[in-house]
C-alpha cells in the first residue's frame, strides 16, 4: 500500500485523487472508531460529520468528541480531524 501511496503522491497526473483517497482512509478509521456508537457521513478540510440517532446521543458524543478526534488522528497518523459535526438523521 506504501509504493502506491508514495507513486499517488508524487505523480503529477493523479494529484487531483489526493484529496479524496485522503477522505477515504479518515472515514474508514473514523467506521472502525464508531463502534455502533454513531455514523460517518462524509470528511472534508479537517471536518468529520457524523451520523447520529437523537440529540442526547449527539450530546453524549460531544462530550468525548476530543477523544474520538485523537483516536482517528493517532489511526491514520496525521492530525487531519480538527472538528467533529454531529447530523441527527
């Protein structure tokens, strides 16, 4: 997955798949960091939302949102989840 990567990256002609193979590899770590515990809808510039079932499961989640933020960020190993959006579906 490595020589992949590194080829990704540094030819010119798939530059534009970047930010989407980077969206990908967070929502993934992001499923296996929900546990049942919520949702992932979508990731974009350093925002993850999340699906949740009401507002008391959303409350009870902000308050360990830094947590699950570290969590994925320690994952995949760069600090790209800055902020987590809870959306009651």
């Amino acid at each position: 997955m490595k020589k992949i990567d590194h080829f990704l990256r540094h030819n010119p002609k798939y530059s534009r798949l970047q930010k989407p193979l980077e969206a990908a590899r967070i929502c993934d770590a992001a499923r296996k960091e929900a546990r049942g515990r919520f949702e992932v809808v979508s990731f974009k510039q350093g925002l993850l939302t999340v699906g949740v079932s009401d507002s008391s499961q959303a409350a009870n989640l902000q308050a360990e949102s830094q947590m699950i933020i570290n969590e994925i960020n320690e994952k995949v190993g760069e600090r790209a989840v800055k902020n987590i959006r809870f959306k009651i579906q």
